[in-house]
C-alpha cells in the first residue's frame, strides 16, 4: 500500500485490483497501524474495481477507529462498479466520498 503524508490527511492507495475475504485480512492490517499514527485519513480506490462484504466491513472499521478518536476518514477516486456497490448498500450516506484526491483534502479544512 502506498502512503502519502499530505498537511490535512494521510492518503492510502490500495495497490490491489479487488479488497474482497481472500485479502482483507491483509489490507485491514496494514491499515491497523495508520490509524494509530494519524487522525485523518483519505484512502484513494482509483484501483479497486471490486469490494465484497467483508472488503466493506474493513472500511467500516477504518471510520469507526477514527470515529472514537474524533478523527475523519475519507473516500476518494471511487470506481464507477465500487460506487455502485455504495450506492446500493447506502455506504456513501455514511462515509464521504470525492471524485477527486484534491476535493477530499480540501475538505478537511472547510
């Protein structure tokens, strides 16, 4: 996974095509310790085309970690199948998503 230390936010980029049972475990891991380094956080899903339920649990533990400590997590570059998926579970009524990497960011300061 990549990381991007921005002022507002660390950004995540996933390097995987899918974030599905066979490598949540993995993914949600490697998220475990940025959420204990930071308080903001943008994960960018330009390269995710396909999420399963437990790929959707994982994100939904990334927002309530960051939650309990008053933090923000953030979506961004969302694939149009992953955003359909969203759409259709409410997912972007609960977590916000950007079209962009530069909308989410700017959105922490406003």
């Amino acid at each position: 996974m990549q990381t991007i230390q921005e002022p507002q936010a660390l950004v995540l980029i996933p390097e995987i095509t899918t974030l599905t049972a066979a490598n949540a475990k993995e993914f949600k891991a490697a998220l475990e310790g940025h959420l204990e380094e930071t308080k903001t956080m943008v994960i960018d899903l330009s390269s995710v085309t396909f999420i399963d339920s437990t790929g959707l649990g994982v994100l939904l533990f990334a927002l309530k970690r960051l939650n309990q400590k008053e933090g923000e997590l953030k979506l961004c570059n969302v694939t149009k199948p992953v955003r359909v998926l969203f759409e259709l579970v409410r997912l972007h009524q609960i977590m916000e998503v950007y079209n962009s990497r530069e909308e989410a960011l700017a959105s922490f300061s406003s």
